[in-house]
C-alpha cells in the first residue's frame, strides 16, 4: 500500500528524474537494449512535464545521456579490443597449423 502512495505522489519530473537513474544504471551493466528502449520512452515522459517547468529536466536529460553515450562508447571500443584479441589468436592458431575448434 505505501509503494501505492509513493507512485502516486510522483510528478512528472519525478518520473523522468527515476527513469534517468534506471537508464544509467541499465548503461552501467551493459544491458543495451533495455537502455535504448527507455531512452525511447524519455521523448514522451518529459512532454508530459509541463512547458513552463520543463527546462531543469531537459538539462538533466542531457547530461544523463552525455553519461551513458560515454559508457556506450567506452563499452563498444572494450568489445573492439577483445574482439581483435580473438582474430590475432585465429590468425596465430592458423600460423602454427593448429586445427581450429
């Protein structure tokens, strides 16, 4: 019943404000596509805040999406490196005639 009260009490920016906590946090773990699709779902949560309160959020929506741009960038040149790693041992393992698995 209390968490009842507590959804209920959230304003909208309250709601965006949660939802870039969540995005953030979904980034950090790697969970890509669950990151994309609520960022997909900000769009229309911040139009519900109204205009004239709006702009304290959308400079919060940036920043967290400077945030999780950077840990997607960060995260795709990790998934480069090992990726290279496993095509120089390919190439090694070829070298030395050793059959592939």
């Amino acid at each position: 019943m209390v968490a009842n009260q507590i959804t209920l009490e959230l304003t909208p920016e309250d709601t965006v404000l949660e939802m870039l906590e969540r995005m953030e946090a979904l980034a950090a773990n790697g969970e890509w596509d669950r990151t994309e699709r609520l960022a997909s779902r900000l769009k229309s949560a911040v139009l519900d805040i109204p205009e004239q309160s709006r702009q304290s959020t959308v400079v919060a929506v940036s920043h967290s999406l400077e945030r999780v741009q950077t840990m997607a960038l960060s995260s795709r040149s990790e998934v480069k490196d090992k990726l290279s790693g496993i095509r120089r041992g390919q190439v090694a393992t070829r070298a030395y005639g050793q059959p592939q698995s």
